[in-house]
C-alpha cells in the first residue's frame, strides 16, 4: 500500500470513526452557547460554542450555593443560624425572596430562596454570613472554581448581577452544576422543588422543566438583558436494560424568551436519552482482570475500578464496546487494597472513551522467606 493510499485509509477511519459516534445529528437549539453533558458517564455528547464567555446571570449562584453547603457539611454554617440582614441585602435589585432585616430569616430559609425564587437579597445575606462581604465572597468562588479546573470562569458577586468582569462559559457551568449534584446530594433536592413561601409571599420555582418533565430534578435558570434567558436542566431516567440511572445535563444561555429556554433545553435533553445508551462496563469492585502476585503470601490478586465505569455511546452499539487492559508487570508484593496496578481503557471501535486507573481490590502481604527467594529467581528467568 503506497504512503497516499494508507494515509487516506486512516482518514477514512477517522471520519468513519467519528460519523459512528455521531450518527444522528443534534437538534438545532435557538441560543448562543449550549452544551449536552451525560453526567453518568462525563462525557460531553453535543455542544455549540461551550467556551464562549458569557454572562451567567444568576447561574452564578450555583456556585453559592456549593460554598454554602460546603459549609453546612464542614459545620461552619447552621440550617437554624440567622445571619444578619445587610442593607445591600435588603436593598438589592432583581429577583427577591424579601428578607426582613427586622426578623432574619434562618440559613435553611434563605437556602430555599435562593435556590428556588432566585433570591438576590438571600446570596448576599448568605455570601456576608460566609465571608464577611459579598466582594470577599466572590474572592473564594473565584478560588473554588480554580480548584475546580475552571478555565474561563470570573465572579465578581454573589448573585449575578451584571459586571464586566463577571463570566463563565456553558462548560464551566457544566462542571459546576456536576460537582454540586455529585457533592451534596443531600441538598440537591432544594432544586426539585416547585414554589416556596416566605414572608406569606408565594413564589413558583422558573424552572418549568420542572413542572412538565417528571423525570427533571433541578438545576438553575437565570436571566439579564445582556445574558438573555438561560437554563441549566438536569434529568435522571432509566437506563432500558441497564439497571441504572444515567443522568444527563443540559446547558442553554441566552435564549430568546422564558419559553424558549424550556423548550430548547427539552429538546436537548430528549434527543441524548432517546439516541444514546449508558453502558456499565464495570461496577464498583467488580473483577475486571486477575493479576499474578510475585513474592506475595498470595499467587494472584482481582483487579477493578473504584467507581461504577459507564460510558455512552449511540444508539444500540453495546456490542461494539471493547475494555482493553495494561498492566503493571512484574506486580511484586506487598500490594495494598486500592494499589494502582493497571490502565483500563474502553474503546468503541478505535475511538477511547474512558480510561481508568485499574486498582488492586485486596492487599497481598509479603511471602516468607522462601516464598520470596523462589520468586527471586523464578524473576530472573522471565527477564
């Protein structure tokens, strides 16, 4: 085969490659930046123009709220506390849940206006019960969201009201929104949530996925003149013969309308469940390969993953999945519960889809002495 004739095969390949793992088309979505993110697996299954900066409107207060459960969980904070009302609290602009400085509302109430009726006035009261200022706030989102791997995400409040130097893009958004389903699912509920009442002022949560898709359980909406409309939108169903749940996350900004944020976000998150399958190819602890021990009081130990490994793919190519396994050899003892003794990697086709650290799921002490001796020299011949 001539140089021309291999380098168009592997451009064949590719391009085969790739069609089968796009095989239908995403819908068309009415909005600047969108993404479609299966969560169960990380994998990003469609998106247009995920790194643009934008506004995030109050998207941003995801990230307050993963600071404030972060420190509910570290008991630096207290569902029944009552942080004082600031007047840039109580004076703040935009959507409210109308906190009363004259009776401060407790951290569980204010977390529900929040997360529910999009309160300004709560993330600020919030932001000044963690940090002092609400500018001093914005300085520890900005160092989470480093430690988060944030590459093109800058908050300049709590809140999202508009500033120049306050962005993020639809993958940062993503990222976010995972880590605080994966985080704190004890306090991811609050987002499923269709109203809330405070100060005997009824307030609907702007979510409608909410009330039109059962199988919807959160995430965030958000909205300014120069952001447009946005929806972050997060759906777990039934993997069809699976036996999991995958979900999937949907990331819609600056559509046109209310309305239109909906029902791009709907279409979204259909059109992954409906032309994609989860694949467990392993679960947790589950032997995925049988390693031979040197020197150790045991010949062999079980190799797996220490978290259920899923993988997306089109459409009815489960067969197609391959795993492929690279181990460390000679594996010498002792080995410890959890020891990185491998690579997993699992592939569709040519293409890599996930690749995994293969860890010991036992410990393997040392041999005696003649145990050990035996392997010594049984080494020397396999060299």
């Amino acid at each position: 085969m001539t140089r021309p004739t291999r380098l168009f095969a592997a451009l064949l390949l590719a391009i085969v490659t790739q069609w089968a793992f796009a095989q239908v088309p995403p819908p068309t979505i009415a909005a600047r930046s969108w993404l479609l993110l299966d969560v169960s697996s990380g994998q990003l299954l469609a998106s247009s123009e995920p790194d643009m900066k934008v506004e995030p409107a109050s998207l941003t207060k995801l990230m307050t709220a993963y600071l404030a459960f972060a420190a509910l969980r570290d008991k630096r904070l207290a569902l029944d506390q009552r942080p004082a009302v600031s007047k840039a609290a109580w004076r703040a602009i935009g959507s409210r849940m109308f906190v009363d400085p004259a009776s401060p509302a407790t951290v569980d109430e204010l977390l529900h206006g929040m997360i529910i009726q999009s309160g300004n006035d709560a993330s600020i009261v919030l932001a000044e019960a963690l940090a002092g200022t609400e500018e001093t706030f914005a300085e520890q989102m900005n160092r989470e969201a480093q430690r988060m791997g944030l590459k093109n995400t800058h908050f300049r409040n709590a809140t999202g009201l508009p500033d120049p130097e306050h962005y993020t893009t639809a993958r940062d958004l993503a990222t976010i929104a995972s880590r605080l389903i994966s985080d704190f699912p004890q306090n991811y509920s609050l987002y499923s949530q269709k109203e809330y009442i405070y100060n005997n002022i009824r307030q609907p949560n702007r979510n409608r996925l909410l009330f039109i898709d059962p199988s919807v359980d959160g995430v965030k909406t958000g909205h300014t003149e120069a952001a447009g409309y946005c929806l972050i939108a997060s759906s777990k169903r039934e993997q069809p013969g699976g036996g999991f749940q995958r979900r999937l996350l949907s990331v819609v900004l600056g559509a046109a309308s209310a309305s239109a944020r909906a029902i791009e976000s709907q279409k979204l998150l259909n059109y992954g469940f409906q032309n994609y399958d989860g694949v467990r190819v392993f679960a947790k602890d589950q032997a995925a390969a049988t390693y031979e021990v040197w020197k150790g009081s045991a010949k062999e130990v079980k190799g797996g993953v220490a978290q259920d490994l899923i993988v997306t793919i089109p459409h009815g190519q489960a067969g197609s999945v391959k795993a492929e396994i690279e181990r460390v050899k000679p594996l010498v003892a002792p080995v410890t519960r959890g020891q990185r003794i491998g690579t997993l990697r699992v592939k569709l086709g040519d293409q890599l889809l996930a690749e995994r650290p293969l860890i010991a799921l036992s410990e393997v002490p040392e041999a005696g002495f003649v145990g050990r001796a035996w392997d010594t020299i049984r080494l020397w011949f396999e060299k």
